[in-house]
C-alpha cells in the first residue's frame, strides 16, 4: 500500500531553484541514463524533468501523497512517465525483477534505515548491464542537526557505499566525492552551528558563484573529500555460474 504520509516538502522547495548543482548532478549521471528508468524519491520532479530527455520510460516513485499530487500536476499526460505513489519497499515487491534499465536515487539512501537490502533489491530490479545511479550525503564529521531534521540515518564515505554495492552483487563503474567547496560551509553552519533551515538566498548565491568553480576544478582533480558522494555501480551483464 501506498505511504499516505505527507512529507513536509521545505527542504525540496529551498533547494528547488539551484539549477547548476542540479545539472552537475545530472551530468555526472548522463552517459549511464538510458531506457526504462525509475527514479526513487522522485519528490517535487525538480530533477525529474531534467532526466526525462535521456531516458525511454521514467517510472517516478515517490511515497508521500502531497509529492505525488505534486508530481500529477507537473507530469500529467506524458506518455512516457509512471507516477507511483509507492515506498521503495513497496514497489520493489510489485514490479517484476529484471525490468529496469536505470534506477537513480538523489538524497535517498541515507533515508532508509536498512541501506543493505534496499540495494539488494535494486540490483533484483535492474537488468543484467543495467546502472544504479546514486548521490548520498558523506563524511560522518558533517553529521549534524539538519541531517537529523532531514530524517537521515547517516552520512556515507566513498568506500562504504562502494562496499554496500559490491555486497549486493554491483560492480562499481565509480565512487567519488563530490562537491569539496561545501564540506565547509556545511561544517560551519549545520554541524557547528547547528542550523537546521535552509537559507534560499544562500542556496542560490551558492549555487550561481561557487557552484560552476567547484564543478571546473573537479572535473580537473577528483577531490579527495566531498559533501556528497556520487556513485555509478552496474549489475553484470552476465552474472557468475551462468551461461553466457
């Protein structure tokens, strides 16, 4: 059954007008994205829009009812997109294995306290060759007052995500930190000063100025630390004892 719960959207709709950290994401994500695809925590479809053009199907799975109105307003009468208004448990036990090409999961995983099966089930979900596309919150030190506010179990180094992958049965395309400028603005305003709103402004002044400098330079050096990780994990395209 669906999670009728409301979801109290104020961090989605601060966060909603931040396009260059939005396509930065997307960017990272592009070259994996490609036929049937689901987004998990699909939330307002703020990054929902901007994956649509790379993919064939975009099932959009998202537990609160408000989101999913939110959602039903924003992508009613695409063909090509599914509204589900499931949690990923839910949907995980109702859509046959093997079916997706793409599953892609923005500031989710650390929402879900059993982190081990739910990757499991994510690679049940994904066609041989198919991409798990991932972007969770790093390094533990940050936890802080917001990230509790927020709802999140925890914050992920790069090898603990890549080992929960491998665990599942993924291999890793690649693990790496992202967004080294933030660690400590989030240092200082979250986990020192124990800040538990979003400011907009900041957002946006972030986004326009700090943003396009950050994403040049690590496009150049991968940065040895991050506020976030990014992860791309691939189900084998032929899977051991099996024939090929």
């Amino acid at each position: 059954m669906p999670d009728d719960t409301n979801y109290d959207a104020w961090d989605l709709e601060a966060l909603a007008d931040i396009p260059n950290y939005q396509e930065w994401i997307i960017s990272a994500f592009r070259p994996y994205l490609g036929g049937d695809a689901v987004e998990i925590g699909a939330g307002i479809g703020t990054l929902s829009k901007r994956l649509l053009p790379h993919v064939t199907r975009l099932d959009l799975v998202e537990p609160a009812a408000n989101l999913v109105q939110c959602l039903e307003d924003e992508f009613v009468g695409l063909d090509n997109t599914t509204i589900v208004p499931k949690t990923l448990g839910d949907y995980l036990s109702s859509i046959p294995e093997i079916s997706k090409d793409s599953a892609i999961l923005v500031n989710v995983l650390e929402h879900i306290e059993d982190d081990a099966t739910a990757m499991a089930g994510l690679f049940r979900l994904l066609r041989p060759g198919g991409h798990l596309l991932m972007f969770v919150p790093a390094l533990a030190m940050l936890f802080s007052a917001m990230d509790t506010a927020l709802g999140h179990y925890r914050r992920y180094g790069k090898a603990q995500l890549a080992g929960l992958a491998r665990q599942a049965g993924f291999e890793v395309v690649s693990a790496r930190y992202f967004d080294a400028l933030g660690v400590i603005p989030w240092w200082v305003v979250y986990t020192l000063g124990g800040k538990t709103r979003f400011d907009p402004g900041a957002s946006k002044l972030y986004d326009r100025l700090a943003v396009p400098v950050g994403r040049a330079l690590e496009t150049l050096i991968p940065p040895p630390l991050g506020k976030n990780v990014v992860l791309i994990a691939r189900k084998p395209a032929a899977l051991k004892g099996t024939a090929p």
